[in-house]
C-alpha cells in the first residue's frame, strides 16, 4: 500500500487573493507530491511499508530521517490543505474557543502567539496549535517535525517554509501569518480535530 497524493479540497485559485493559485500549484502539485514520492521510494522493502502515516513519523523519528523527513511532511501538508478555506477565519466554534481560552488566555493571545511561534521559527518548520495533556497549546517544530513526536496531536498547522509564502508575500513572513489566520484558517475542521483529541 503505497502512499498517495490527495486532491486540493477547492480549485487551485480559491483561496486567492490571499494564497494564489501559482503557490498552490508549486506547493501542492509539486512540493506535496515529491514528498509522497521520495516516501514510496524510501519506505519499499523496509519495515515501513504497509503501515499507517502516523506509525512511520512516529517510528521513523530519529532513526531515519529521509523517512521521517517525507512522512512528517506528507503528514503535515495532507492536514495543510484542510486546515484553509476560502473566506476562512472568522468565528471559532464555541467548544473550541473556550479550550484555546483556557489553553491559552483568549483567543486574540492565541492568535499572537501562533503568529509569533511562525514568524520565530528560524529556517524552515511549522508552527502549531496542538493538544497536550487536555489542554491546547501553541509550538513550533523544525522542517517536517509535528507535535505527534512530542507527545501531543496536532489541531492546526502553518507552514512556514518558503514555497508556502515566497510567490505570493516574498520575505514578508509575518503578513503571510497573519493573512493565514484572518482569511484562511477552517476553524470547523479544527474543531473536529480538537474533539478527536480529547476524547
């Protein structure tokens, strides 16, 4: 069972003018897929194949990193895609915002610190709103690396690397985040993922 691509959940222009069409077709139609591709490359004949994504990012961490590296980023993008919308932000679904609020302070603190955790992250990486322990929390990981590693699960992601930004913002990191979060973010398919963790 090897790995596949999945479909963009809108057309490659919808989430325009905030993120292009030209990025979402270099980040999901190329970056996306040669990660997937090197994955089915590396993971043949080895104890990897024919498990599940999220046993290979956990079982490859730190023992291999070309398949820890592609598997983490597949992981990372599959949810990426999902995490926007078009006309995304807007309201947080209340079970939701009240963890964030008593994760985190407020929602508006949340926010900031999100943006602060990607706008910090030095080189490549992602920065995170995750659930440990109950309770959410914001963080932010190196390259392909995500919470689950860390002993928490992942409920919102924002990639950082520069294919995800440079078309479109050039070195203007902090606008690309904060556009992230006021016009992108699918709060819905957040909190179906925050339920799922706290079950």
């Amino acid at each position: 069972m090897s790995f596949t691509l999945p479909d963009l959940p809108y057309a490659h222009d919808a989430l325009g003018p905030t993120m292009s069409k030209e990025t979402l077709e270099f980040h999901h139609d190329k970056h996306h897929l040669a990660y997937v591709n090197n994955l089915n490359n590396l993971i043949k004949g080895t104890e990897w194949e024919g498990k599940s994504l999220e046993e290979v990012v956990k079982g490859s961490h730190g023992k291999n990193p070309g398949v820890f590296n592609n598997a983490g980023q597949h992981y990372n993008h599959i949810h990426f895609w999902k995490w926007m919308k078009p006309h995304g932000g807007g309201s947080i679904p209340g079970k939701l915002e009240k963890a964030i609020v008593d994760g985190l302070g407020s929602v508006e603190k949340a926010k900031e610190e999100f943006i602060q955790a990607g706008v910090t992250q030095f080189g490549s990486g992602w920065a995170w709103l995750a659930v440990k322990d109950g309770k959410v929390i914001v963080s932010k990981t190196p390259n392909g690396e995500n919470p689950l590693v860390h002993g928490a699960t992942p409920i919102l992601g924002v990639d950082v690397w520069e294919h995800s930004y440079y078309i479109d913002y050039r070195n203007r990191r902090p606008d690309y985040l904060k556009a992230f979060v006021d016009s992108l973010v699918n709060w819905d398919h957040v909190a179906e993922l925050y339920d799922a963790a706290v079950k």
